[in-house]
C-alpha cells in the first residue's frame, strides 16, 4: 500500500461530532469501480444516541484525498438527513433452544458506493401491522450525495424499506449492488421453525422493494448456549465478472462441518446469486 517508502503520511480525524452528537461507528463505503467514479470517499452512520429508535443518518464526505500523500489534510464533511424509523432490534428466537441470539444493536453495517448512489442497511427494531409481537428485521437506504466545492451539501434517499418475515428474526444484513442496477441482501434467519439459517432477498434494477426471502443454507440446529454473542457481520460482493455477487453470512451447518474441536458450532455459509434480472 505504501510501496516500500520509508516515511508515509496519514492524517487522523477525532472528537467528531454530528448534530452535536459524538459519532459513532462510521462505516466507509466501498466504491465500485466503473464510469460513475466516486469524487470522494464516502461514509454512512446511523445517529441513534439513545439506542432506542430515531430516523437520522450522517451521511459524510472525505475529498482532496491527494493531498495527504504530500503532508496536507483532506476535507472531510457531513450533513444529517431524515429516513424511516429504524431502532435497537430484539434479540433473536431460535428453533430448539430458551437461549436467544445476540442481535447487537442498529448501527450501520456494509456501505457500498455505486452508480452515483450509497447503499446502507442495519439491523432494527420491527413490527408488521396488527402484530404487537417485536422482530429484529433489516432496514435498508439508497442515497445520492451531492458536492459543491468539493464538499457535501446535499443527500437525498432515493429508495428505502424494510426486509422482514413474520414471525421470524433477520440478523446482519450486507447488500451489494451489481453494476447493472440489481441488489442482493445477506442476512441470518431464524425464528421458532428455525434453526439459524443463512438466507437472502434480492432486488432488480426497476424493483422498488425486495423479493421473497430465500432460505440458502437452513441451519442443522440451534446456537451454544454457552455462547453471548452471534457473529456481527455479514459481507457482499461483487464478482469481477459483473454477472453475479458473492454472499457470506453465519449459520449452523450440519455437524461434519462444524469446528473439529466442539466448542462452538457456528459456520459461515459462502454463496453466489445472479445480478442478473431474472
């Protein structure tokens, strides 16, 4: 990365603030190369000081990125813009055990920068209408940044929504957006008829909304009980090829494939969607 110099530069941004509120898990988007290229790095955090429910995301900007190779300081911005309600999820059911799964908390998970536009997701707090019954469920934002100046003066949410199954808990989702405009969101499933499953929905270029939730790899069993926490993350990625996006989430796999050693029995299931539309 720094090509064998003896002396590099780096700056280090602290204190940050956002609406007066000391920010909190920033999350850098990853730009996917192609002809709409990024002229900044780009960033998502969701603003719940809190942890309970809110509606605002910090949506920041960091240009003249060049001069740090030379000693300077680059200009990092932001701005606060309204979304739909998002908050501190449940933890989850799973089929088979009293024990429940760590959901964490509604902070912004993988940002991704694509075709002028940010996709963000979380974790949040959800109920479907009629249903007093809270779930953890996946909220999801695709935001176009402006600049003027090289600094950021504007966003807008050009789509959002919520991915939910009832009676079922959806845990850290990771969206990736193919070149051509399609979606896909990777997340854990699990609720009182399943095991901790690895599942996904996908969204085509003229959609608005996601599509049916796909079981991937239904999970083998429940989660130790011995342990606090479930995996935190989810990742997506394109393929170079454009044709298609890798997906990797946490699940319970069948026991020959669980670690060799017994003392925990999660897995990661890695699987590959189209970005066709189909």
């Amino acid at each position: 990365m720094i090509n064998g110099a003896a002396n590099v530069h780096f700056v280090q941004f602290e204190n940050l603030a956002t609406a007066g509120i000391m920010d909190f898990s920033v999350q850098p988007a990853i730009t996917q190369p192609g002809k709409d290229g990024a002229d900044a790095e780009y960033f998502l955090e969701s603003i719940d000081p809190t942890f309970t429910f809110d509606n605002r995301i910090g949506v920041w900007a960091l240009t003249h990125q060049e001069v740090v190779s030379k000693g300077g300081i680059p200009t990092l911005t932001n701005i606060v813009i309204n979304s739909e309600v998002f908050g501190v999820p449940p933890n989850a059911v799973q089929m088979g055990s009293a024990s429940l799964l760590n959901t964490g908390d509604d902070r912004m998970q993988q940002v991704q920068f694509i075709g002028g536009e940010l996709w963000g997701e979380l974790n949040t707090a959800f109920n479907f209408p009629g249903d007093p019954t809270q779930l953890s469920a996946n909220a999801w934002f695709e935001i176009r940044p402006r600049l003027h100046n090289r600094r950021i003066t504007g966003a807008t949410i050009t789509n959002e929504g919520y991915v939910a199954s009832a009676g079922n808990f959806l845990l850290y989702p990771a969206i990736q957006v193919s070149p051509n405009g399609s979606a896909a969101m990777v997340f854990t499933l699990s609720g009182p008829t399943f095991f901790p499953s690895a599942a996904y929905a996908l969204l085509t270029e003229e959609g608005h909304s996601f599509g049916p939730i796909r079981v991937a790899a239904p999970g083998s069993g429940p989660y130790s009980p011995d342990s606090t926490r479930w995996g935190d993350y989810s990742f997506a990625v394109v393929d170079p090829s454009n044709q298609s996006i890798w997906l990797a989430t946490e699940y319970i796999p069948p026991p020959s494939r669980q670690t060799v050693d017994g003392l925990q029995n999660w897995g990661t299931r890695v699987l590959e969607v189209s970005a066709r539309d189909e």
